[in-house]
C-alpha cells in the first residue's frame, strides 16, 4: 500500500494532537505509549519512527497546546476588557471541567513540575502570558502584580479541579475571580 507524500507528517501531527489532549485529560505518567498509539489506529513500535522518546513527544504536545492557547489569548487580548476577558476564560466552568482542551499551565507544566522535569515551553507559555498581562496593566510595575495574578490563576484551577465538592469548586473559582477582577479595577483607577 502506498501512502501520500505527506503521510508521515499527517501521521506524525495526529499522534501530536491526540498526545496534546490525554496527556492534559489523564496526565502524562498515566498516558501509556501503547494505548495512544492504538487510540489512533498505530502499532507501538510506529512511534519511535516518529519520535526518540516519551518526553520528546511530551515537549512537542506541549508547544501544540500553547499553540492553541497563543490564538485564544490573542482573541482575549484584543477585546475592550482584556483583563476581565482573560481572567473569566481563565476560571470559568468550562476551563474547570475540560482540562483535556485547556491551557497546559495547570496540566501538563504542574506535572512536568512534580516530576522535576523542567520544559522550556513552559518558560515561553507563561512569559507570553505574563507580557499580555503586564501590558494590559499598562502601568509601571506591572510585571510582578502580572506574576501574582498567573500564579493566582494557575492555584484556583488547579484546586477547583482537585476538590470533591462542587459548591467548593465554585466557591474557588468565584471568588478568586472577583478578587482578581477588582484588583485589575483598583489598578486602572490608580493609573489614572
């Protein structure tokens, strides 16, 4: 059987992708090689074609789902509120329920964390995130209260995520958000 010039690649961007999604859905130690590969109709040993290892393909799903996040951000970025905009995305139900298409910080970057792996996305992912803010500030001294509101972000997903209780879960997420949003109302009537 003869595949298309560009199967390789398609086939190589699939396995990407599909890596992208479980490694956020179920975590990256959990994600077995084999059950992905078979997820997407491959044989196992089909992976080393593609990549020299696990962590390899961990750092390439990474830089896919910053992707994703980078055009987001940009549409968040550019609207009249960006601040409000980010910070209502960033906690809202569905970036709580959905980890599997959300941003990697939480997933991917907190366990690579646990695991003393350090990733240079991570580095790109959150420096980008981190000069949207700052510039939506726009005020001297920006940069740490834009360091402060990411980690303040990051914290309330993560444990809204991991509570048993929904009322809890909200209650995070609630009020973590109107604090953020009037720390962002303070800042702009101070700059003025």
């Amino acid at each position: 059987m003869r595949y298309s010039p560009d199967h390789k690649a398609q086939t190589h961007q699939r396995i990407i992708k599909e890596a992208s999604v479980r490694f956020r859905r179920d975590g990256i130690s959990a994600t077995g090689l084999q059950p992905l590969m078979k997820a997407l109709n491959l044989t196992h040993g089909g992976f080393y074609a593609h990549f020299k290892s696990k962590d390899e393909l961990v750092e390439k799903a990474l830089q896919t789902a910053a992707a994703e996040l980078d055009a987001h951000c940009e549409m968040l970025f550019s609207q009249e509120r960006p601040l409000e905009a980010f910070i209502d995305s960033y906690l809202s139900e569905w970036h709580q329920t959905t980890p599997d298409q959300g941003r990697p910080l939480p997933t991917m970057s907190a366990e690579l964390g646990l695991r003393a792996q350090h990733s240079p996305t991570t580095d790109v992912v959150l420096g980008a995130r981190l000069k949207q803010v700052e510039a939506a500030l726009g005020r001297p001294g920006a940069g740490d209260q834009s360091l402060v509101m990411m980690s303040t972000l990051v914290g309330a997903l993560v444990l809204a995520r991991s509570v048993e209780s929904a009322e809890l879960a909200t209650r995070i997420m609630d009020v973590v958000r109107g604090s953020l949003k009037a720390q962002v109302s303070e800042s702009g009537k101070a700059g003025r």
